[in-house]
C-alpha cells in the first residue's frame, strides 16, 4: 500500500513539482493552507458582509498557521525498520492503481463481536492526543461514528516515529488505520464505538490544513454545553451562522448536519414512496419559462437566445398542465426560485418544492386526504427509522418531538379567525394571518388540540393566486388550505379553477397579462379534469420537525438575498 | 348531482355572464375555442419558426369549427322527462359543495367480475359515433384505458335526448358516465376493456373545443399504420414533431406519451431505491451559483440581488462538496442548464440530471460496480413493471427490447480505438470520437458482444474536465468513462482529483479562473477523501432504452436553443 516506488510516477504530476514519497511531517500542507486562507481573491464569492470578516480573519489565521508550521518542522526519524506502517500516502496509492482486494470496515460497524480480529477503516483523524512519546490516542471519524485507535511503543509493532506520525497529524485529515480490535473493561467516553483499535498501520490519505477555519469542537457544541461553560466560566468560542455557512464544508461534518441531510433525505423517500404508491408519476417541469409562473412575488429574469425568460417560482401551471395531459395524480421534487427580498428565518431565494397535483372527483377534501396520509406516513417514517439523526440532532439543537394526531386536525379560516378572537386576537377575516398571528394561533390549536400539526382551510379569495377555486357558498372565501407545523406554514394548496373562461378573468381580475400564460389557460379548453394539489418546502418541513430557528440550517447550501456562495 | 338549482349561484361567476344550467348543445365551448385559437398573442410564447404554421393553421382550424358549431346547434328538445340524466354539469357540481359519496372506477379495472354492476366512470370522451337517432356508442379513456358505452333508446332509461347529448359531444370532453356493466360474447376491438358500460346516466364535466388542434387519433398513429395507409392509399395525417410540441397537453395523452412518462417516472424511482439501499443520501444542491459550473460549454447567466450569477451545468462541485463534507455517498436528481446551440436529437437546454458522487477506496472501478448493478436493476425492473407502458410506447413506435449482460461489459478506450480501427475506421487515440463514430462502435460492439449497453473507460484526458484524475501509468489518459445505450452516451464519470494543489494546476492549464471556483477548491484543503462519480441523462436514459429517435419525446416540456414553451 504506502508504495515507495517512483517507477510509475506521473510525469503531468512530477512536473508539478510535488513530492509523492512519504513525508513524514506536515509542513507541505500547512503552506498551503496558509497561501490560500489569505488568497484575496477568496473573498470575491462570500456575501459582501462576510467578505469583510473573512479578510481580518484570514490574517490572523495566516499567522497562527505559520507558527504551527515552525513547530511541525521537527526532524524526521529515517532509520525506523516500522518506516513502511506509517506515513502520508502518496497519490498514487489511490489514484486507481490497483484493486488490492482489502477489505475496509466502517466505523459505525465496529463491535464487540470483531474482537481480536485486524480490520481496516478510513476515516478522519477526529481528535488527537499525544500522552507520551511511547504513547497516544487517535480518534477517527467516519459517517458521524468515532471509535478510539490506541497506540503503543512497543518493539517490531510500534515504533516513536509511529506515535510521532500520529501526534503531527492535522485534524480532518483522512487516515487508515489498521489494527486488532480490543474491547475495553470500562465504557468509552471519547467515542460512539465501545471497542478500540490497537493500531498497527496507520497512514495518511488527504492532509487538512492544520489550522481550520471553524473547529468541529466548536460548531458542534449544544446549548447544554454554552450553559456549562457559561456557570463555570469557561471559555468557549460559539460559531456564527454566516461563519458556518462561509465554511459550509466544515460545518455540515457535526453531527446534528449530518443527521438534518440525512433525515432531509428520508422526508423526500417518503414522500415519493408512497405517493407512487397511491398511483402518483413523478414529472419534472421546465425551471426555464417564458413569463412569470405566478403573480405576485418578484422572479429571477434571464435571456434565453434572445428571448426574456425567468426561472419558475413554482410547478404550479406545468403540473397543471400535466393534469390536462391525462396523468391523472403527478408529483415532483424540484427547485423553487423567489428573488424576494426576505430576509427571515424561513425565506430562501432558492428551496426544495416537494409538490403534488392530483384530480378530484368533487371535492377538495380529497387532497387533504392524501395530505393527511402523506404527512403521517412522513412523521412516523421519521420518528421510527431516524432515531440516530433526531438524537444528533437533538443533542445539539434540543427540541420537543412533535404532537400530531392520527387524523389530522381541519379548521376552517374563520374557525381560526375566531379562536384569536375569543384569545383577545382580532384579526381581519378577509386577510391573511401574519406570521405572529399563525404563531400565536398555533400555541391555541396545540393547547385545545394537542397537536403541532394541523390543516387551516377556506382561505379568502382575496390572499389567494388568481387559479384558485372559490368556495361555492361564498364567493369571499376559497377551496384552499395552509397547513402547519408549530404555528409556521409548510404546506400551501387549493382546488384550482378549470374553466378556461373563468380562470382567464380571474387572471385579469389579478391584473395578470393573460398573453404571458396564454399556453397554459388553453391547456383547459381541451377538456379538463377537477382537480386540486398542494406544494411544500422541503427545508420548512425539517426546520419545524426539527424545531430549529433557521432554515439556513436545512439547507445543504443556502441561497438568501446576500448569499449566493459557496 | 347534476342539479340545475340555482340558488347557491356564485355571484362572482354570474357576474361572468356563464350560464351554469344545464345546457343541451356545445355551442358556447365552441365559441370560445374559436375566440381562442385564432388569437394572435398565442403564438407569442411559440417558436418563431412555429408561430407562422401556427398563424396558417388557426385560420384553417377557425373556419372549420365555425362550420361545426353551426351543424351543432340544432333545436334542444326540453320537454324530456329523463333530462335530468344528462346534460352538461354546472361548475357549481365539482367546486367542492358536498362529499356525495359516490365511488368512481377506474377504466382500467373494468373487467368480467362486475358484471350486471352499476358503476360510475369518469373519463375522457375518446371516440363518439351516433348509430341512429336512437342509438349511439360512446368510447371513454382513462389514463390510457378504455371503455365502450352503449346508448340505446329505451322507454324510461335511455332517450333519444341523451342520444342526441352523447352524439354532439366533442371528442376530449370530461363526462361521468352511469351505467350497468354487461360482457359481449364477442371481443370488443375498439376499446381496451373487454366489457360495455349500458349507460344510464351521462354528464359532461368540461366541453372540450369541437375542433381540437391535433387529433389523438392522429398523434397516436403508428408507423405501421402509415405504412399500411401508404399501401392503401388512404390519407392519413402525421402530426409533425413541432405541432405536437405546441399542443404538448393533447400530445401527452396518447397512449405512447402516457407510457414514455410513466416509463422515466419508474426509472427515477428505481435510481433512487438502488442507491438509497446502498447507504447513498439524496441532495439537493443550488443552482444558481457565481461563475461557471464547469469550463467549456455555455451557460445561462443572470442577475443575482446585484451579483453575477449563473444556472448550474450540473451538480458536479457541491456533490463534491457534499463528499468532502462527509455524507460518503450522494446522488441527486434534478434540472441541469446548458445555453448550448445544439441542433440535435439528443440535447436539450434543461434536462434532468441523475447524479452520484461516492468515496472510493482505491479504484474507480468501485463507482463501475455500483453503476453496473444500478443500471441492470433499471433494465429489469422497467422490463418486469411497465410491460405495458412499453407496449404502448412499441406499438407506436417499435422497437428491439434492449439487450444488456448480467455483468456489463468494459471496455477501455484504447480498445475501442483498435475495434474501430479493425473494421477500417481510423480516430485519433487522444482525442473524443464523434457521435457517428460511437454509434459505430456500438454496431461493433453489438456484433461482437451481443449488447446494447456498455462501459467505455479509460478516456484521453485532454478530452474531459479538470476535475478528471490522470491515469496512473499513462497521463494522456484518465480515470473517467462513458457508457453507452445503443450506440449513444447516456453517462459520463469519472474519478476526481481531490488533492487541492494538483485540482488548482488542473484548472489552470484549461484556461478556468480559479477564483470563481475558489469556494470548491477550498473543500479539498480540509481533508478529501479520494472519490468518484457520475452524471446520467435522465431523458437519455429513456429515449435509448426505448429507441426512440428524439430526445423531444422523452422531455415533457422541452427546452432547446428555438423552444420557451409551452
């Protein structure tokens, strides 16, 4: 494995005047660390505000990195006969050299049952402690599973140049490690495995630069733990969100990110399972149309050869469309673009539209119904397969589980309207509710209910978009529904209308120019089904699951009015 | 249900002038396809190229459907006493006013076990043809099943009123159709259900025009049926590529189109269910970002909050990203944007991109393994589980089942090179073949191997992006491959480079400013684990798997250099 060999070296590679021998020290990386820290050009992609901070930073990262590197440079032991068990690896060894057949186990995998057996894992190079020069521990993180590798000077197995290879390693950095799994008397604290790897090998794969922009220690830390630094006075750095988002790469390795992606992941594999399973086809809609998509809200414009266009604020018309097509109940999971100028918790220029369009017999309760199923089905799919992610989570970002009941809760707007009321709330009953006032009806809903999630119908018509189905009885109010969780909207829908004539007036009434979605009001002059859906933000559904305070922090790279890197 | 009470009267709906009693003929749907398809702002959103035919053609269509309504309005007979079982539904009947209740059946599940049953549909009304005044036939589709439904007058159930309401239908119209459920002794030719509906009752839920822009019966017409009208020399009517893309939604419901997109539906299921029980996580990441995606090929630029920003060419950096921020295996599906003038079969401005990105060990040929056992699950699962979408898609447009091995061929390029060179066809070792030159190699292939699918690995370097790894033993070529359906790309992937140092030198040497990717190459300083990945065509993948000659088809709106719309 750690080849020494030169004999197929990469002349494209040599040239770059790179040594691909063993280097027994960091030094190389930590230069390169430092060069590109303080690269001005660094900041060009940052938001404005950010720039600013990165470059005051970036300097004084520079000097402590130079230090470190002064330290680094210790001479390197040549005459250890165990030179070959440890050391960087060279490119090469993993420039798909060869198939060596060996097998890596995974970190989360190590247990008991492996005992006395030598395995081989890859992961980073968690935390390090040197006890002695005979002596240290290497913790080594992989997929948010850490395990402790013990070394220990001891003749023909491990060397000082070993323990001192290991002591030099930047944290982050990929390592392999080989070794016999022991299992300890006493329970691991340092670790999520209960087993330790007395090492035998241990090589470098990928160095980090020694000095990080945010340490994992640091974006990790739980509010449990400020409030314990807090009472003893200890001091504790606590890492902004920008600061997070700027050094996106990093932050996303803690293990409540982890969880968030991966639980992300299931929301959306939920979704679509059993949406396909209720006879649903997945479409994808065009992002590039002529026009805006809605009215309303401001749209991103580009030139598409000469021709204006804009990106698409929703799959509402194409989705529309394609029930005009014949598919009957159709879905997609796409991206949603709003150049709103929103700058709160739960706005994005760019999120996850999980949408969903379906034909209805009479009524728009027959949305709701498949709502209803859907979000239990994602809510317990969560609550039964996710427990590792929502534990990392929570032990982060602490937060109660959610309260829904087996059938979900249906008030109308007026109902709600007059909650508020008899709570001292008056609100106007052909308005829309602002997000105070949804809060505020969420804790009554949660107090007479005891549910965090439950779905608001019969809006005004006059809040709603222009292909909204009015209510038959009163012409004021809508066959639409907001749905939410914790007192914040995720869920928006409504019976859409399907007469071309009346959905062109509707249009006008808006003051819409009908020409620019002239495509779409015909696709209703061929014959149209009933019909009704419901969009959702994939991000939303996980910051209120979840209970966090940003949607910043469910959205793998965030796009907001100011931030459009990394 | 079809009540003619009009007490409940929407006011906003009156105020439109709409009578919404039941009434007897089309006459006023006809007015308003007529108001609608000639006019001229339709064409706005069309091609250029289109919009003259169009222009042309509306006035044709305009004339002929002012001679059609002028045959239909013939003299309403009112003093029936079974009018009330037929008749045009007001809107009021499906905006949501009550849950009657009632259960429709699906068309497609009307078979011999419900016989002497009466049962509910709803549908589209496919063909209609009056016998006599006594007596008609009405064809009802459903998501691309159909029922034949028989009128015949019988004193106190059938009229001749609701005959003559069935005969002045027009074609694509929604109906509800009541009837008993009878089996013929004889087998029914002209629908796919193998049952009759003896209708009872029957309501017209939404007036289709009387004159449609494309005929289904035209669009669905296959090349067998051409041929055998050339025989005959009837005249038969073959709706160009473009028309059908103007009127994409009456396009979309023939039985080919209802196939195809059922088809890619299960083909991102299947992707998706693959990799997530192979431990990948599903991302999304943005698209739109600062400065190019990738060197190369054009993008689609525009204003970002004051910011230069672009649409992604693909997921490519944050997939990597998302790798070196230790989610260990990724895909993702979603739009891809690429401003290339590419006038061909296969390219298309926005597409859906399957992506995966994944750690590897030590080889690329860990992504080849996953890719293998992905892609022969994708074949067989579509050949098991939409055998009749591919019915539908075959005998429209016929095509040889696909011929794939358990184990999927690889070849290297070099190979390749000297197959092509064996059967007298000479290419530049270093440089990318053609696209006649693949198809070539895939004839060859075929001939030798006996396969429509396979991998070609090993690609010259200078042929593929920065980001590609070198080959150890020889840096003109790469660890990257294509593979190829029927002679046509459909994947490309590769290794990457993860060390940030030779990604920078990489970058240089093909002319990309690495400020506006310092973001990305910033990812690997911090520890990268050596990985791999690819990108697939999710249009591709469905054109080639079904032979399909135009990638127009498997897109379901597309966008190319000439077509915003619909």
């Amino acid at each position: 494995m750690a080849s020494k060999s030169t004999e197929n070296r990469n002349p494209a590679q040599s040239a770059d005047g790179r040594a691909f021998e063993i280097v027994k020290n960091g030094v190389e990386s930590i230069e390169i660390g430092a060069e590109d820290v303080s690269d001005p050009q660094d900041g060009k992609s940052l938001s404005k505000k950010a720039a600013k901070k990165e470059a005051a930073k970036a300097e004084r990262l520079q000097k402590r990195q130079m230090a470190a590197a002064a330290a680094a440079a210790t001479v390197v032991e040549e005459s250890d006969p165990l030179a070959g068990n440890y050391g960087d690896l060279p490119l090469e060894a993993v420039q798909s050299k060869e198939i060596s057949g060996r097998k890596w186990t995974r970190v989360g995998s190590l247990m008991d049952e492996l005992k006395d057996q030598q395995i081989l894992v890859r992961g980073r190079a968690h935390a390090i402690r040197g006890v002695s020069s005979k002596m240290a521990f290497l913790v080594v993180r992989e997929a948010g599973y850490t395990v402790q590798c013990v070394l220990n000077v001891n003749p023909g197995v491990v060397s000082k140049g070993m323990v001192k290879f290991v002591t030099g390693l930047s944290k982050e950095s990929i390592v392999d490690v080989e070794g016999i799994v022991t299992v300890p008397n006493i329970a691991i604290t340092g670790a999520s495995q209960q087993v330790e790897i007395h090492v035998r090998k241990v090589y470098c794969v990928s160095k980090s630069q020694p000095t990080l922009p945010i340490n994992l220690e640091d974006a990790a830390r739980s509010e449990k733990e400020f409030e314990k630094a807090e009472q003893t006075g200890e001091h504790v750095v606590r890492v902004g969100q920008d600061t997070r988002l700027n050094y996106r790469v990093l932050d996303l390795r803690t293990p409540a990110n982890q969880g968030i992606f991966r639980v992300q992941s299931y929301v959306s594999m939920l979704f679509r399972q059993f949406l396909i399973s209720e006879g649903f086809v997945e479409l994808h809609t065009p992002k590039l149309i002529a026009g805006a998509s809605e009215g309303g809200s401001s749209v991103f414009k580009l030139d598409y050869k000469g021709q204006p266009a804009c990106l698409a604020q929703s799959p509402q018309l194409h989705k529309q469309m394609a029930i005009c097509a014949d598919f009957g109940r159709v879905f997609e999971i796409g991206p949603v673009f709003r150049a709103e100028d929103s700058f709160t918790h739960r706005h994005l220029c760019e999120f996850t539209g999980l949408d969903l369009e379906m034909e209805i017999k009479e009524h728009y309760f027959e949305v709701l119904d498949i709502l209803d199923k859907l979000f239990i089905t994602i809510f317990d799919g969560l609550n039964e397969h996710c427990k590792k992610e929502l534990h990392a989570i929570n032990q982060q970002y602490p937060f109660e589980p959610l309260k829904y009941l087996r059938k979900t809760l249906r008030l109308t707007f007026q109902e709600g309207v007059q909650m508020l009321k008899e709570a001292g709330i008056e609100v106007d009953p052909l308005g829309d509710f602002n997000t105070e006032t949804e809060r505020k009806l969420g804790g009554l809903v949660r107090e007479k209910y005891d549910t965090d999630f439950y779905i608001l119908h019969r809006y005004p018509l006059a809040v709603r978009p222009f292909y909204t189905m009015p209510c038959i009885d009163d012409p004021l109010y809508s066959n639409s529904f907001d749905v939410f969780i914790r007192g914040e909207e995720i869920i928006s829908g409504a019976q859409r209308v399907h007469e071309p004539e009346f959905l062109t007036k509707r249009a006008k009434e808006l003051g819409i120019d009908v020409n620019t979605i002239s495509t779409y009001i015909d696709s209703f002059r061929w014959g149209a089904v009933p019909h009704g859906g419901l969009g959702v933000g994939l991000e939303r559904v996980v910051m209120l699951f979840c209970a966090l305070n940003n949607i910043r922090k469910t959205s793998l790279f965030p796009r907001d009015p100011q931030r459009l890197a990394p």
